[in-house]
C-alpha cells in the first residue's frame, strides 16, 4: 500500500496527520461525495510503513462492537464503492456472510475491509513520514493564513509542507499505570494489550503445555479476550485478572442507550452545558468504557464454573483490585497487587503482565505545541471544540485544526470510537471545502403535481 509522492502535493486544501479510520473514512467520504477537483486537495502523512490497524489485537473470534452499516463511508453514501457491502461483493462472501445472520463481522475481517479501502485510496496518503509539528504562517497583516507540518522519512531526512487547514488523528495512547517501573516494559515482560499477539508469541515458542503464570490487568472488553484467549491457548497456565470493581460489568448495547453514538446525539451533547455533559457521560460510561459484552462474560464465568468441577484453580478473577507495582526481576515480573479499601497488599511473581489498560486520547500532543497560543480554552484547561471538530481559535487564525479522538469532552463518547466516522468525515469536509452538492440536483416534481400547478 504505497501511497503518492509528496513531490506532486506542495500545498494541500486539507492535511490529515495519521492514516488510521477516521483519516481512511474521510478520504473515502470525500472521493465518494466530491469532485476530482476538491479530491485533489486532501492528503495525509503517516508515520508507518503501510496501513494497519490493530494487528496485534485480532484475536479469533472476536467482533466488532459496531454494526457493519456504520463503516466507513455508508452512513453518508450508501451506494460507494468504499462501502462493506461492496467490500463483501468484490471478495466474493457476500452471500455467505448474509447467512450468517450477524451485524456484527469479526474483527479480522473488518481490518482486512479497512486495508482493502485504503488500498483504493493509497492516492490520499503518503506512508512513511512521522510528523513532528505544525506551525503557524503569518501573512502581512499579522493574522495566521495558512499551516506548515515538519515531518521526517524514513531516512530521517526533514522536510516541510503547507496547507490550509490540518487534521490530527494521531491515535490514542497505550495507558501504563503508576507502578510499573521502565524496567518491567523495557524486559518485556509486562507490556499493554495493544502489542499482545507478538509479546505472547515468546511462550507459544516455549511450549503451551508449560505451568505459566500470567497476569491481566483490568476490567473492559480486551482484558476479558486476552484472559478467554490465555485460558485457551495455554491450558496448564495460571491466569489471574485483577480488576477494581465487583465484577466485569455487561457492555450497555441497548438500543436506546446507543443513540448517543447517533449525530442528533452529538449535537445534543456538543449544546449541552458542563453539568449536563458530565452526567451524560457518567450515565453512559458502560457503553463505552470498563464493560464487557455479554457473551465474553457469560464465556468467562463458564469456564470458573468448569474449572470448579474439575477441582481445578488455575483461573481467577481478582476483585476489588489493583496494580500497585510491577517491576522486571530476572525474567519474571514482580508485582504488587492492593486492595484499596482495606490496604491489603499482595506480592507475586508472573511469567508475563498484559496491561488491559485502555487508551489516552487527549488532544494530540507535542503536534499542537507551536499553536498553543492560538488555541483556546475553557477554565478547566480542555480545548474549546467548535461542533465541526475544528478548535476554537483566536480571531486572526484564518486555519482549522481538526481533532480526532480528542473530543470526549465536547462532542460525547463517540469521540474515539468508529461509530460516526463518517458522519464526522462530511463534517469537516463541509467546514474545509463548503457543503457537498446536492447528490440528486434540482428536486424534479412528479408529472401530476407539474400538471396541477400548471392548471392553477
């Protein structure tokens, strides 16, 4: 997946930074929707070598969370050829996963749809380029005209472009908490779940049927896959997973509860004030955050009970728990678990901690560095987002700078997730090029209507 030569981009309309799904729908949205014209002028750098998305996390037999309608394109244009349907159509399965009866394909295949779009669209991305800034371009008057982005190759060679306005979707960050020390990670043998399938490989290579001990921290939907994973893959290993709560709490799928990935939704949220969006994504959290879907729950409480029968104690759920510390002791890891309302502490050692962790999406770090003073924000120190996803600039920045995933806080839990993807991708595409043309042109009136308004 090679995408085009810088040479022939001096300048661009839009610059996307990143080339993961929310940059890949925007590409597809906007090819999908606009003239060649307007098509020319959005580009994207990323940093890696070709375009991946989770490779280490596609674990057999998980799903994605998401309806496949909600892809990347079809929300905004059904009938694109970057859409899943036609993905299923051009691989030949369409039939096949019709009668399978779910919305819901397995991760893996959803990767290999986001890999065969941006195939297609390799024309909007330049791979292998890190960006390290973007900056400001001031004209005569002292007011901000356009953005230059300083990015490295591979060879580490610097160079600059320009653009009119930029998006960032750097991707989240893995979470490492507190107490685990540089030498745990650096040892690998602790390491977060984003790396899992080449970090477990090493004890695949031991040997499966060996006594290893592994540890799972946390509570949401990958801590739940990597422990159902582990009990499956190595059938003699001890494997705990500690977690803060009572229990591994259920995802809330619920179709009513859903709506607040729906647009309507996020304008609701974005005109909310601070009061109300906090209770709204405190209200929501489990459709989003720590939860579980039902099946991985009811899989997990299935296998303790089975375990049970056998008379075993290779599995267990550590409640009410935390990591404390973890550092790297030879080729194991030491770690300290803690229970926080007693202050109870427990020091083991394990073979291997996975960090279920999660994510940090806030804004988009050391990228917004050189416009910090441009940019403003509220009292609490979050950065004020217009509903467009741009930041909320002062008044002699002509730009937009475009947040992807960072917008928790303004736009609601939809921010970092796939499920308006393309909805934000027409979005900021109608803020940066103006709105799409009318798909069907001037509204023709049916012939009796005509000929009634011609009688009267």
């Amino acid at each position: 997946m090679t995408g085009t030569s810088l040479r022939r981009f001096p300048h661009y309309g839009l610059l996307g930074v990143g080339f993961g799904p929310s940059h890949l729908s925007l590409a597809a949205v906007c090819d999908s929707t606009r003239a060649s014209s307007v098509r020319a002028r959005l580009h994207c750098l990323e940093a890696r070598p070709a375009f991946s998305w989770h490779p280490d996390m596609l674990l057999d037999g998980t799903r994605m969370q998401i309806a496949f309608l909600k892809d990347l394109v079809s929300p905004q244009d059904p009938t694109s050829p970057f859409s899943f349907t036609n993905y299923l159509v051009g691989k030949g399965r369409l039939e096949q996963f019709l009668n399978l009866g779910t919305l819901h394909p397995t991760r893996r295949e959803y990767a290999d749809y986001f890999g065969w779009a941006a195939d297609r669209l390799a024309h909007h991305v330049s791979y292998g380029y890190l960006v390290e800034r973007v900056r400001p371009v001031t004209g005569t008057d002292g007011g901000v005209t356009h953005l230059e982005v300083d990015y490295r190759d591979i060879t580490g060679d610097k160079h600059t472009i320009a653009a009119d306005h930029v998006s960032l979707a750097p991707g989240g960050r893995p979470v490492v908490p507190a107490g685990v020390e540089r030498d745990a990670l650096d040892s690998g043998v602790t390491f977060h779940s984003s790396t899992f399938l080449p970090s477990i490989d090493r004890f695949h290579q031991r040997r499966r049927d060996l006594p290893h001990r592994f540890l799972v921290v946390g509570a949401g939907q990958s801590a739940a896959e990597v422990f159902r994973y582990l009990a499956r893959e190595f059938p003699y290993a001890d494997i705990t997973l500690a977690h803060r709560g009572f229990a591994l709490v259920p995802a809330n799928s619920s179709p009513l509860a859903n709506e607040i990935f729906d647009p309507a939704s996020v304008d609701l949220f974005h005109a909310a004030d601070d009061t109300r969006r906090h209770t709204i994504l405190a209200e929501l959290r489990t459709t989003n955050y720590a939860a579980v879907d039902d099946e991985d729950i009811r899989a997990i409480a299935e296998l303790l009970y089975d375990q049970r029968v056998r008379g075993e104690d290779r599995l267990r759920l550590c409640r009410f728990t935390e990591l404390a510390a973890c550092r790297a002791d030879g080729p194991t890891a030491l770690v300290t678990l803690r229970a926080p309302s007693s202050g109870q502490a427990l020091t083991s050692r394990f073979d291997a901690v996975v960090l279920a962790t999660g994510y940090d999406f806030r804004e988009a770090g050391d990228l917004l560095t050189s416009l910090e003073p441009l940019l403003l924000r509220a009292p609490d120190g979050t950065l004020r987002i217009r509903r467009d996803y741009s930041v909320e600039t002062t008044a002699n920045c002509r730009p937009r700078i475009f947040l992807h995933g960072a917008a928790e806080h303004s736009h609601g839990l939809s921010s970092t997730l796939l499920s308006v993807l393309a909805h934000r991708s027409a979005r900021i595409l109608d803020s940066v090029f103006g709105p799409r043309p009318d798909p069907a042109g001037p509204r023709q009136l049916p012939l009796s209507d005509a000929l009634e308004g011609a009688d009267a």
